[in-house]
C-alpha cells in the first residue's frame, strides 16, 4: 500500500464488540444450569456405555472438542460425524450408550436422521440447540438451551456467539460430570502419561526434587566464602543450613550472600546463621509437585527444601527445572 496508511479502527471495535457479544451469551448459560442439567449429568453417570457426541459444521468441531474433553475426563467417549453414520457408521453405536447432539437449529437433515435411527435402539439423547421446538427437541431426553441473542458476526451469518455457548455449555457439563465422579489429579494423570499435563497432575515432589550431591547443604557455622562454594559445586541456587541433629535450621540463597557482600565488604566470614531464612517454605515427599510448584511460584521462590517427618532434607526442588518440564 506504499505510504497510504490502513484504517483499522472500525476493524478493532468490531473485535471488541464480538468480544463482549460472546461474553454475554456465555454469561446467559449461568442461569440455565438448572433441573435439566443435573437430568443431562445423572444420564451420563448412569451410562454403562460411551457418550457418543454428534453435530455437522461448526457444531461437529464443537462436538470433536467435546468428546474429547469427556475421554480425558473419566467418561468414555467418541464423536460419530452425522454423514458418515448415514453410511454405516451408526454401528458404532449401541443400546447403553448416551447421543450428545449438538445442532443450533435443530432441524438439520443429517442430524435427524441420526436421531431416528438412535431411538429405534433406545439410546438417550441430550440435545444442545438453541430450539426449543424442532425434531431434535421434541425426540431428546433432555434438551439444554444454548441459543443466545446474536451471533458476533458482523454480519450475523458465521456461527460464532453460538458455538461458544455451545463449547462453554460442553465445558461445563464435562467439569459437573467429573465432579460428581470424583475424578481425582492421579486419575487425570493415567489418562496423560506424556507431556507437561501429565507432569501438572500427576508427579508427586519426590518425582521432581533434586538428590544427592545436586542439593547444597552447610551448617549453621559455615562461612559465607564455603556457602558459595557449596551453591555452586552443586549447580543450585540455595543451600539447606542444617543442626547439629542434621534437621533443617533454614535456607540461604546465592542471593543472600550477595546482598550481604553489599552491604559488608568483609561478609564472607559471616556464618550462615546469620544470613540464612528461618521457618523457610518447605514440601514435603508425597504431596503433589504442582502445589508445590504454586507456592514457589507465588512467594517467589527458587528453591525449596523437601523434609520428611523428622524435618530431614530429602532433597530440594528447583523452580527452572519445573518450569523446563513445562509446568505452569
């Protein structure tokens, strides 16, 4: 465009205004997490099969997400695309399963037809459409309402305010689902072996903390000059000061030692009691390493000692090697 410059002005409030349009439609679901709901959860958790989830056009990659939420969640589940169960892979489908269809209208052919074809085999359906009165409606077990008053759309065509609704609405039955379950961190671990997901749910502080010679330990009466020594020979940040009985006394950091030699010329002789942090934060082996990881990340801290009962230090976590593994 050489120096002519771009007018993006009415482009950005159109941004904003679909922003705030798809925020009022999922804010609208709120009030419809009612009696109907609860039947839609109480229908999944009595499921002896699988969720089977359906839908065609923007809907279907809503439907997509939400089978696989369902799967990694504890709840069996699969998305079974409406023209391909028109040929043949309805079979997927069987008596014991519960059919998700997701259809903003509720009127449309290849859904319908779906429809007919589960109630020959009595198979629940849960319908999410923004009708009330349309053949999905009228043949579902339990219809939630996700229609919304726009689309945020400029032209009010693309589906974009509803398939949020739609997603939001999926998000939320997914979470009431697994709440009701009981579906624990180390279940949502079996289900992500690899990965950071997998690191976040399931690894305990033992799984993670640094051992052995990788964890810095000094006495009470170390000087400052041997502190540093012990820091770096084992590549940390901070070294455990222990008792005599060898029970965590408290912490000091390479950062200790800094402001210390900044403020005293001569600090090196110092011991380390009289820099280290008393009552430091701690964990402990078995708890889970992402609470850990929150609290070093909330106080700011780089390195946190791990203890047993006795208050002996069985290791030391490092924030940098939690934030390699991809926690966050």
């Amino acid at each position: 465009m050489g120096d002519e410059q771009r007018d993006l002005s009415q482009a950005l409030a159109s941004a904003r205004e679909a922003i705030s349009i798809e925020a009022a439609a999922v804010r609208a679901l709120e009030e419809r997490v009612d009696d109907r709901f609860a039947r839609a959860v109480e229908l999944i958790l009595d499921c002896s099969g699988r969720v089977v989830v359906t839908g065609i056009g923007k809907s279907g990659a809503v439907g997509r997400k939400l089978a696989a939420t369902l799967a990694s969640t504890g709840t069996p589940a699969l998305f079974l695309h409406p023209a391909e169960g028109m040929h043949g892979d309805l079979g997927m489908v069987a008596a014991g399963d519960v059919l998700i269809v997701l259809s903003q209208s509720g009127w449309t052919d290849e859904v319908t037809t779906v429809i007919s074809a589960m109630k020959r085999i009595s198979v629940p359906i849960i319908a999410f459409t923004g009708r009330d009165h349309s053949p999905l409606a009228d043949q579902a077990a339990v219809t939630l309402n996700v229609s919304v008053e726009r689309e945020a759309c400029p032209l009010g065509l693309a589906p974009t305010a509803s398939t949020t609704a739609q997603l939001a609405m999926g998000d939320a039955l997914a979470a009431a689902v697994m709440t009701a379950r009981r579906f624990t961190r180390d279940d949502f671990a079996a289900l992500h072996p690899g990965g950071h997901l997998g690191h976040k749910a399931g690894d305990r502080v033992s799984d993670l903390m640094r051992r052995g010679d990788a964890v810095a330990t000094v006495t009470a009466s170390t000087a400052l000059r041997d502190v540093l020594f012990a820091i770096t020979s084992a590549h940390a940040g901070a070294a455990a000061v222990l008792d005599s009985d060898g029970r965590l006394s408290g912490i000091i950091t390479d950062g200790d030692v800094r402001r210390a030699l900044l403020a005293d010329d001569n600090a090196l002789v110092a011991q380390a009691h009289e820099v280290m942090t008393r009552d430091p934060k701690i964990a402990h082996p078995q708890e889970p390493a992402v609470e850990a990881f929150r609290l070093m990340r909330e106080y700011k801290i780089g390195d946190m000692p791990v203890l047993d009962a006795d208050r002996r230090v069985e290791g030391m976590l490092n924030l940098k090697d939690m934030l390699n593994l991809g926690m966050e």
